[in-house]
C-alpha cells in the first residue's frame, strides 16, 4: 500500500482555499493602504517664539503610532497630539529610536515638560516609564531633545497652533 499524502485529505481542498482566501484578503488591504495613502495632518505650533512644523495625532490610531518607528525628527519638527478633553494622559517610549521632549499643555499654555527622555531602546515594554503631565492637559507637543532649553520654554507660555 502507497500512502499520498494530500491527495484524498478531504481537508486539503478548504485549507488551500482558506491560504488563498487570506492571501487575497491581504493583497487587497496592503492595495487599499498604498493607494488611499495615509496622509498625515500637519500644522504650525508656535511656543517659545519658534514655529515647529507638527504632524497632528488626533486619532487614537495616529496617537498610538505617534513617533514610533522612525529614526529621527528635525530640528524645528514634532508631533502635535490633541485630546477631546482634558485628561492625565500618559506617554511612553514604546518603539522609539531617538530621545525627545515632551511639552505637557492646557488651554493652549505650557503646564509643564519632560526634558530628554530616552527612547529606552532594548527595555522591556512592561518595564517602559510611563511619563504624566503635572496636572490635566488636553494637548501634547514632543520634539527633538533638548529643545525646550534651546527655546527657553517655561511654564505658562502660550502654544499657538496655524
């Protein structure tokens, strides 16, 4: 007796049909993904006299993603996150590859900030510090590391948003 493996399985059949089911489904979301392109929202925050060029997360999609994964931001750039309400929000460093400020802000006025945070590269992410603002905040600027001294920003400055 020769054994075919594969050839009488009657569950051969679903399970082919199954792979290329899911293959397809992948193809037409990455399809959808390129062609409908995410394209992030962009502004100008003024604090501290300088204009820095934001990408706006105001989605719980973009605020997950926020400046994870990339390798760098300039000198005079940031991303902007904006809440529907006043809340104490935490942010960690989860995928981060580069150290940043963290600029805590209510009512368009600096309460706060982080200075230089290290991107914790290698930590586990149970063990990541979890950063909060000193009091409720319902907008949050990072950029580059150590921009806040370079600009003098001080509690109480006023953000601008173009």
């Amino acid at each position: 007796n020769r054994i075919m493996v594969g050839v009488h399985n009657p569950l051969f059949p679903r399970w082919r049909s199954a792979v290329g089911l899911l293959a397809i489904v992948i193809i037409v979301g990455v399809a959808f993904s390129i062609i409908s392109g995410y394209v992030p929202k962009r502004a100008q925050a003024i604090v501290g006299g300088q204009i820095i060029s934001v990408e706006v997360a105001d989605t719980p999609e973009s605020q997950a993603r926020g400046l994870s994964f990339r390798r760098s931001i300039g000198a005079n750039e940031g991303m902007f996150f904006v809440f529907d309400s006043p809340g104490n929000y935490g942010f960690w460093m989860k995928d981060m590859k580069f150290p940043i400020d963290i600029i805590w802000i209510n009512n368009d006025r600096v309460v706060g900030f982080e200075k230089n945070i290290d991107p914790q590269i290698g930590i586990r992410i149970e063990d990541l510090k979890i950063y909060y603002p000193p009091s409720e905040v319902d907008k949050v600027l990072e950029i580059q590391a150590g921009k806040v001294i370079a600009l003098r920003i001080s509690v109480g400055d006023s953000v601008e948003i173009r």
